[in-house]
C-alpha cells in the first residue's frame, strides 16, 4: 500500500476525519471534567465536598457516570412513538456536535473554514430546538409535552437577541467569517470586540459593546437552558421537563448534547468579544515559533476563556434564583431584543460616521 496523496480526494477525507475526530474527542473529555468542575463548583457554594469518591479528588466520576448511563437498560414507555423517542436525543447530540465544525480553536485550527460561519450558526442553533420538541411530543405524556413546548418557546425568544447582538459584532468586523473576527482583534485586549475592536480610536463604541456582550452572555444561558433560565426542566412544575421520561444512553445523548452547546456558547463569547485564540497582550516572540508551537500557544488562551466563562456559567447555577416564566419571556421581548436593535443602529452609525470609518 502506497503512501495517501493528501492533494487526492482520500486524502483530503481521511484528513478531514481525523480533524473532526480530534475536535470530538477533545470535546468528550473536556465535557468529562467541566461537568465535574460544573458540580464542584455547585457544592463549594453550598459549602459540601462534591463528588469525590471515585478516582484521585473524584476526577473519574464524569467516567463512571458515563460507564452507568450505558449499561443500564433502555427504557421506551408503552405509548411512545418509538422512532421518534429514539430520534430525538441523537438529533440534540449531531446537531450540537456539528455546530463545533467551523469554531476556529487556534490559527488554522478549524474543521470548515467558511466565510459564513455566523449564518451556519444560526442554521444549527435553529434546528437544535428540533431535538427538544421531538422529545417532548414523542414521550406521550403531558409533563415531556410543556417542557418541549416552554424550551422552543425560551429558545426562539433569545435566539433574536443574540442574532442582533452578533450583528453589532459583524459591523465593527466586516466579516461572518469567525477566523476572521478572531484575526481583527490581535495586537492586545484593546483591540477585542468587547472594547470596540480596532484599538483606542474605537474605544467610545465599548459603551455599547460590554452592554452587548453582557445580553449575549445572558442570553446564552437561556439559549442552553441553564439556570436561572432552566423553566424547561423546572422540578417543581414539570418533573425535570421534556427529558423525564428518557433514561439509560438516550438521556445520557441530550446531557452531552447540552453541555457541548454548553462549552460552545462560552467559545462563542470569546471569540466573538473576547479575541478567541489572540492573548490579552501583543506576543511578537511567538512570530518566530513553529507554525504548531504558535498554534497550541493560540489554543491554550482559547481553553483559558472557555474555562473562564464556564466559570461564571457554574456561579450563575449556584447562586441566581430560577426567574418565572413570564419574568423570562419578558426580559428576552421587551428589554434584551429592543436594546440589541439600538446597538445594531449604533453601531453602523458610527462604522459609518465614526473617526474609524
């Protein structure tokens, strides 16, 4: 067997497998521990230990939960539509793992380099609710019903503010490409969206940027359901939302599907405000580095601000009591969505009259 042309049409696909192969198993393990770090932190406020039985300081746990998730039996009720009970948690479990294809993890370092990112986005974010409504309706039963129901609801309402909030960002960039945002903000933290992009000339923009990042980050927790925005898996009201009926590998698929939307909203606001891969501060050593060793210095800043934020995800959880639902609709349509029009009218005035124009 001769050696693969990496030009030739195999080549290029076993190339592209092991990219996305590496993205999915750095995803997994990284789901693995955050979802610890996630409960840790969880018991840290509440002044308890958290899981810390199986492995050095519970660091297996994540594993061993997995390990119970699969080997315990499939349970389908009686009055479920079988198919579409099935199809629902590998719809959630594709979709969010799709959505990782065009997040630039670090200069090069991204499985489909297109120039409409921000719009693939979008088109899998929309689709996600699929996979909750599917759930919800195919279990046959009431409780599953309304939780599906409330997390389209939930889902729709803040999907349109964070749309026009990337639109602020776009503006300021010129591009939906995310390599390319990211690549607009090098040179030191004064350059990042959050600031106004394009250092100090555009510092007044910041007075709507941080607002913006600030409805992005919030809006993102209701995006993924997280507290306080949980109301489709609310225990008092609806036994866990659309997913109680769900156990074994089934219900594992929506868990993993959850948190790497997770993970993925906490990429989003780095990249997109926060300047993805690029350190806070000029580097020009690295411009001497091996293209590799440049690449994994880009990929740790990136890791640092997803930790970051995941962080401030975990402390959210802990510590903000769950809104009613009225309380959310209400913040998404009547506070977040015309505040984020301003932003976008703000913004493209000053693109279009401001000293960087």
């Amino acid at each position: 067997m001769g050696e693969i042309d990496w030009g030739s049409t195999i080549g290029w696909t076993v190339m592209t497998v092991l990219q996305i192969l590496a993205v999915v198993i750095w995803i997994l393990l990284s789901l693995a521990f955050l979802l610890l770090a996630d409960r840790k932190i969880w018991a840290g406020v509440m002044m308890r230990k958290g899981p810390n039985v199986v492995g050095p300081f519970g660091l297996l746990q994540s594993f061993a939960d997995f390990l119970k998730f699969v080997l315990k039996e499939i349970v389908i009720p009686a009055g479920a539509d079988k198919v579409v009970f099935m199809l629902a948690p590998l719809v959630m479990f594709t979709l969010a793992f799709a959505a990782w294809a065009v997040i630039p993890l670090a200069p090069g370092w991204v499985v489909a380099n297109i120039n409409v990112g921000v719009l693939y986005l979008f088109a899998i974010s929309s689709l996600g609710v699929y996979g909750i409504i599917m759930g919800g309706w195919a279990s046959n039963s009431k409780y599953p019903f309304l939780g599906g129901l409330r997390s389209a609801a939930q889902m729709v309402s803040y999907e349109v503010s964070i749309g026009f909030v990337i639109i602020t960002v776009i503006l300021l960039t010129g591009s939906l490409n995310l390599q390319t945002i990211v690549e607009r903000q090098a040179g030191g933290f004064w350059n990042w969206n959050v600031l106004g992009g394009g250092g100090l000339k555009n510092l007044p923009a910041a007075l709507v940027m941080i607002p913006m990042s600030v409805i992005f980050f919030i809006s993102a927790l209701a995006e993924t359901n997280r507290p306080p925005f949980d109301l489709p898996e609310a225990e008092s009201e609806l036994v866990a939302g659309y997913q109680v009926e769900y156990s074994s590998t089934p219900y594992l698929l929506f868990m993993i599907g959850e948190y790497a939307n997770i993970v993925m909203m906490c990429a989003m606001i780095s990249i997109l405000f926060f300047g993805g891969w690029q350190a806070p501060f000029p580097t020009p050593f690295t411009a001497h580095w091996p293209s590799t060793a440049a690449s994994f210095f880009g990929f740790m800043w990136l890791f640092l601000k997803i930790l970051f934020f995941f962080f401030i995800f975990a402390m959210v959880k802990a510590i903000v009591p769950r809104y009613r639902y009225d309380q959310l609709m209400r913040l998404g349509w009547k506070v977040f969505l015309p505040t984020s029009l301003v932003a976008v009218a703000l913004i493209a005035g000053w693109r279009e009259f401001g000293p960087g124009a």
